[in-house]
C-alpha cells in the first residue's frame, strides 16, 4: 500500500442478499476508526460510479451468478491488490447456489411464469442473463483472503480489516496469505 495515501477500501455486492454488507454497517464506531485510516473508493454504500483503476483490498458479497456479476469481478480483480471473498455466498456460492441442481430455465419458469398473475413473460432485455451456475468467487478469478460466515461477524470483518490496514497478515483458514 502507498505510503503517501490513505490505502483504498472498495465493497461489491454481486448476488447476495445485502446482508453481509449491513454485517459490515454493525462494526457500530468501530467503522470510523476503519474509514479514518481508509478511503472508500466504491460501495453500494455510497454513491461512486465507477470502479477506481486501483483499490487495495477489495470485499466481494455475493455469488456470481450473472453476466454483469462476471464482468464485474474481472474487472474487480484487474485493479485490486487483496480481493476478499466476503460471506459464504462468495465462497461457496450457498443460498444463490441453491438453483444449481434445477437449472435456469426451471428457475426462470418458476419466477417469471408460475408465480405471476398477470402478463407472466421472462425477460429479454435489462435483466443480466443467468450462468447455468451460481458459482463462488474463487472458481471464477483469483482470490486472497476467504472471509466465511452468513454473514461473517461484525467483529470478523473488524478485525480482518484491522489487520490489512496496519500491514498484518490476517489469520483466517483459507488464506492465500497463509500458503
Ligand atoms: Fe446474505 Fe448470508 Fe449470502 Fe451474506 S452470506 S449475502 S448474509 S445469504
């Protein structure tokens, strides 16, 4: 990380359901002491537009299960040093997993057609197109540091980013930093 600088934090959501990133809003004060020593670069949190062309650590919530999540863990990975694969859902792929053994056109049917009253039609334009699997983080690029859990604690990610941001090596089962 610059020395100059303050190291740069973004979070991405993928396919996910939010909630390891309000796990992440639960460090309570604790998230001041993250973002004094960090500049948040791009989040849903807040309201930047595009990915920088260079962000130290990155946290990924969310499987990928679309063509937009694939574009954009790609683009994650090419300009990010520490990319974290943030909650089961970007390990294991876990609750978006679960429409593996179906399908996507059983999935689509389901959604689109046979819970709808009015007008049921599945969508060609806007909406991303399915990849037959919702897939974790690290079949798909490279990944640093798996951070379990649904979601992982407050105090996980605390202390996590702790550890990245004073240079520490974070002790987590899994990490690439371990090997
Ligand atoms: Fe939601 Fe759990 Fe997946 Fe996080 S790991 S996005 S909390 S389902």
């Amino acid at each position: 990380m610059s020395e100059s600088k303050k190291p740069t934090v973004a979070t991405v959501w993928l396919d996910g359901c939010s909630g390891c990133h309000m796990s992440l809003l639960d460090m309570d004060e604790r998230i001041l002491d993250i973002f004094t020593r960090s500049d948040l670069v791009y989040s849903p949190l807040v309201d930047f537009k595009d990915y920088p062309d260079e962000v130290d650590v990155c946290l990924v919530e969310g499987a990928v299960s679309n063509e937009d999540d694939l574009a954009k863990v790609k683009k994650v990975r090419e300009h990010t040093k520490t990319l974290i694969a943030f909650g089961d859902c970007a390990v294991t792929s876990n609750v978006p997993g679960m429409r593996n053994p179906m399908g996507t056109e059983a999935v689509l049917e389901r959604a689109y057609h046979e819970n709808v009253t009015i007008n049921p039609m599945t969508p060609t334009q806007v909406i991303p197109q399915l990849l037959p699997m919702a897939k974790p983080v690290h079949t798909v690029v490279d990944v640093d540091v798996f951070l379990p859990g649904c979601p992982p604690s407050a105090d996980l990610i605390y202390t996590m980013l702790d550890d990245l941001l004073s240079g520490r090596v974070p002790e987590v089962v899994g990490s690439r930093f371990g090997r």
